[in-house]
C-alpha cells in the first residue's frame, strides 16, 4: 500500500512539474518581438498630393518608397500593418491611415513588440521622376502622315523633345507612348496617330500622370530648310506698285546655317519685265542698316523671284562665277522662302541691292555708278555719242538735268577712245580696267548672257580718279541658252553676243585688242584649271540646299515639271559643254 501511495505521489508531481513548463512555453510564445509587415501611402488618405498607392521596398529594417518629383512629402499618411503592440516615431504614437508626417527626410518607424524588444524601421522617400510626365517615345510616321516619305524619330533633351524635318508639311499626326493619364495641348486632348497638330509652331504638351502631377514638355520640330521671310504689310495691303512703299514687318526664321532676324521694313515691287509675272521679285528697305545673313551691310535687299527659271539656281550659279574671279562687289545670294500676309510665295533669292555706301560699293567720294540698260529708265540718263550706248546714272545723285553733262562727258573720253580708228593702239586702257573687263566677259561668255548685247543690266562704275570697272553683275534671267520661251540650256555653243545691239558692238570691240585676248585667254584658262570644278560643286550645294523648297515652289508655281536632281544634272551638263565652248573661243587668239 505505500509503495502504492509513494508512486502516485512521485506521478503527481512530475505530472505538475509538467504543467507549469507547458504553461510557461505558451505564455513565451504570446511574447512577440515588434516587426513592420506592410507599409504603403494609399491615394485615398492623401488624395490631394497623390491619385494612385505607392508602395514600398521592404529590406533589412529599411523600406523605401518611391514618389514621383513634385509631391509635397510634407504631409503624408501612411498605411501600415505590424506585429508587435505599437509603433511610434520620435515618441509619437502611430496610427495606420490616420497619423500625418513630414517625410522630407528618413523617418524611424520603432515597432515594439509585446515581448518589449523594439525593432527600427527606416522609411526613405526616393524622389524619382514620374514616368507619367513624360513620353516613352515620340515619332511622326510616314504610315500616319502619307505627305512624308520619312518617318520622323524625336530625341529628348531635358523636358524637350526634338525632331528634324526637311519640307514644307505644316500639319502632322504625331505617334507618342506615354505612361500620362491625359494628355493635352491647350484644352484639347491628345490621341496617338489621331489628333492633328501644326508643328510649324512649338508645341507644349500638358501631361498628367497617376499621381496626378503635371508638367509640360516641350515638342519642336526643326524645319531643316532654307531661311523663311514672312512679310505683313500693314493692313494687309496688297503690293501692287513698284513707286510706292508699303510699311511690313520683317520675321526671317533662320535656320543652322543663318540666324533670325525681325526688323521694321517697307517694300515694294521691282523689275522691269519680271514685275509681270505672276510670281512678283520685291524691294525691301529697313528703318536701319543691317546685315542680314552676313551680307554687306545696309537698309536695301532685293528678293529675286527667278520666276524664268525652273531650276532656281541661275543666278546664284553666275554669280558664283564672280566671286570665284574674286570680281569687286559682287553680289551674296541666300535662298530663302518667303510668305507676304500669310500667303506662301515660294522661293526666293535674297541679295544686296547694288547701290552706293561704304559697305555696298564703296566709292562714295566722287565715285560714278552706271548702268547700261536699254529700258532707260532712270530720272537722270543719257545716250552715248559713240555707240548710242543707253547710260543711266545711279550714283550720284542728281538734281537737275545739266549736271548730267560733266558724267557723259567723262564716260565720253573713254567711249571715243574705244571707237576711235586708233584703236587699240592708243591709251584707252588708262581709262578702263581690263583686267575687269575680261572678269565680266568671262562671265557673261560662260554662262552665256545674250543681254549683254542690248545691252541690259550692265554696270559700270568708277572711283574717284579711277578707271570705269565693269560690274557688279547682275540679272541672268536670259542667260544658260535660254529660247525666251521657257527653255534653258538650248545649246551650249551660242554667242554671247547672239542679241544685236549698242552693247555688242561696243563690247565686242575690245577683242579686236591682242593684249586684251591674251588677258582674257589667261584668265580662261586658269579658271578652267582650278575653279570650274569649285563651279561645279557650287551648283551641287545649292541644289541640295533648296532641293524641299525647289518642290514646294513646284507645287505653287510650275506643277508637272522637273525636280531638282534632273535640273542640277541639265545645269552641269550644259555647264561642261560650254567649257568646251570657251576652249575654243580662246584657242584661235
């Protein structure tokens, strides 16, 4: 019976001793250490910052969130969910969904546990760019836009997105991926491949992202064209006359190569037979001195219409033939196009207008300026005794006819010792420059100028004390063979002096000089040797240059004709055959 009762009490007490170790694992158990489960800033507790959750990165005791440039972190509620019995930062008891917090800078989230360990949470904000407020990518496709033959891809600079355009399309419907909910310019809202939009101007996109943050991004394509001249007159008036100037504001948009210009300026027509055409040449004078694009600087600019001319390079090409001689004065071209009051005129030559002043031609110190020209059309003119030659005097200027007698005078020493029967062999050559004459006769005699023979458009002038100079050039519309119906390049073997008149038989006349044909040839020949290819090449710049404008101008003017690359290969052809041509002009003398 005792050793009954003695191993029930020893059962007993090992059976209490293991109750209590159970009840001491279970109240262990309940004693849990602080931890941060979730932790994210959901929109609807900070609608008026942000309109979609952000989330954030768990790590080692650290989360990071990241939130989108622009928010204000200042006052932020988070949502969070943890283990433990509360949560506290610097001291303040947290709330999920409740408590506000200024999280401009790390915050520490203290968990602590109900076994009264504490664990330290980091909260980070990172500020990163909202990849709503921006455009993953930004094109123009031709698939889109069926006036393009080229998709058009846009790079980003920054908060700008760039893209280069050669041609005369205004109007596009762009192609864009962006992570934006709305997307707008102005009020109107934006659809890839749909809305239509005139880029001729800067666009500035409104995109607004999930977060409900906003920025505008700028969209500019660049127009790699020749320079734009958008003219307005005041009113919008009509320019009908070439007397009386109308008052215009003056906007060039430049390009890579030319700088913008903006200017108060008058213009008016100009011409003689070209003011007919339907396609009207213009003189402009600004209220100032300027020099546009680099040109010689003054108030007058003259825009050639080259209405004659289909290929749009005939001038330029003669009076690149100058500036390789390196011929005093000669007039710089830039192609441009031009818009008056808002109508697209097409493309234009932009040059000097040839006048008087220390930056055009610099003889204003009892210098003369001449010009033969059979319209005679001048205030102040005169026909010369010797030739019947029509002079009209441009510089000086002159206020009543009888000042007239002592300039015809002058150019009447040197006319009658040309026509003089002592000819050559006299002193003519003291007062005209043949070495510039022989510039300007081979000029005209390569690209073929009949109108010498008028003669028309044929400058002259005359320093102070100096010998009269032939030039600047000027005016090569019926130049290159033309038929005077429309076509160039009829043949590369035609007389300069093909046109009877005043101006070929006085201009002829000095190759009846041997020591003027040995100048001429000379001049020829080294020319030929090492500047023609630089004529060549120049023709091929140019060509390239207005290749989109030359098209436009097509569009408005001379629908069905040519392109640019069939004009170049005409002009250089013909080009090379009138070499030949001036080979053997020089080879008998």
């Amino acid at each position: 019976m005792r050793i009954y009762l003695k191993l029930f009490f020893i059962i007993s007490i090992v059976s209490a001793v293991t109750s209590c170790k159970k009840k001491e694992d279970i109240l262990e158990q309940t004693k849990i250490p602080g931890r941060l489960i979730a932790f994210k800033i959901e929109s609807k507790n900070n609608a008026a910052y942000i309109q979609s959750d952000l989330y954030g990165m768990t790590g080692d005791n650290e989360i990071k969130i990241d939130v989108p440039n622009g928010i204000n972190y200042s006052s932020l509620v988070a949502t969070f969910s943890f283990e433990g019995a509360k949560v506290e930062v610097n001291g303040v008891n947290q709330v999920s969904e409740k408590t506000v917090n200024d999280f401009s800078k790390p915050l520490i989230y203290k968990v602590t546990g109900s076994d009264g360990t504490v664990g330290s949470y980091t909260i980070t904000i990172n500020k990163v760019d909202d990849v709503g407020l921006k455009f993953s990518s930004f094109y123009i496709l031709k698939s889109y836009n069926d006036k393009i033959s080229n998709d058009i891809q846009f790079s980003v600079v920054n908060d700008t997105l760039t893209g280069d355009f050669s041609g005369y399309v205004k109007s596009f419907k762009p192609t864009f991926v962006t992570s934006a909910v709305d997307v707008r310019v102005g009020n109107e809202k934006q659809y890839s491949n749909i809305s239509t939009l005139d880029l001729t101007r800067v666009i500035n996109y409104t995109l607004t992202s999930p977060t409900g943050q906003k920025k505008d991004v700028v969209v500019k394509l660049n127009y790699k064209n020749i320079p734009h001249l958008y003219i307005n007159t005041a009113g919008k008036q009509p320019i009908i006359s070439q007397d009386d100037y109308l008052t215009a504001d003056l906007d060039i948009v430049g390009n890579q190569d030319y700088a913008g210009f903006k200017a108060t300026t008058k213009v008016k027509g100009r011409g003689n037979s070209t003011w007919s055409y339907d396609k009207k040449p213009y003189r402009l004078k600004l209220d100032k001195k300027v020099s546009i694009f680099g040109m010689r600087e003054g108030k007058d600019y003259v825009l050639l219409a080259n209405y004659l001319d289909p290929t749009l390079m005939l001038n330029a090409t003669a009076l690149n033939v100058g500036k390789l001689l390196n011929m005093p004065y000669t007039n710089n071209i830039v192609a441009v196009d031009v818009t008056i009051n808002g109508v697209d005129m097409g493309n234009y030559m932009l040059t000097e207008q040839i006048e008087v002043s220390s930056s055009r031609i610099n003889i204003e110190d009892g210098g003369k300026l001449l010009e033969l020209d059979s319209y005679f059309d001048e205030d102040y003119k005169f026909y010369s005794n010797g030739y019947g030659l029509p002079v009209n005097i441009k510089y000086p200027k002159l206020t009543n006819q009888s000042e007239v007698v002592a300039i015809k005078s002058d150019f009447q020493i040197m006319e009658n010792l040309v026509k003089a029967s002592s000819f050559p062999n006299n002193n003519y050559a003291d007062y005209i420059d043949l070495n510039e004459l022989a510039n300007y006769l081979l000029v005209t005699n390569l690209i073929c100028n009949i109108e010498i023979g008028h003669p028309k458009s044929v400058y002259m002038f005359k320093p102070k004390n100096g010998k009269y100079t032939a030039g600047p050039l000027w005016d090569y519309d019926w130049a290159f063979s033309f038929d005077g119906g429309g076509t160039y390049f009829t043949s590369a073997s035609t007389s300069m002096f093909y046109t009877e008149g005043a101006g070929k038989n006085f201009f002829s006349r000095f190759f009846l000089d041997p020591n003027f044909k040995t100048i001429y040839k000379q001049k020829w020949l080294a020319f030929k040797a090492t500047k023609f290819p630089a004529l060549l090449s120049y023709v091929d710049t140019y060509s390239a240059t207005i290749k989109a404008s030359h098209a436009y101008d097509q569009t408005l003017w001379r629908t069905g004709q040519l392109d640019i690359s069939s004009y170049t290969q005409s002009l250089k052809n013909w080009l090379n055959g009138r070499a030949t041509y001036m080979d053997n002009y020089v080879a008998s003398f």
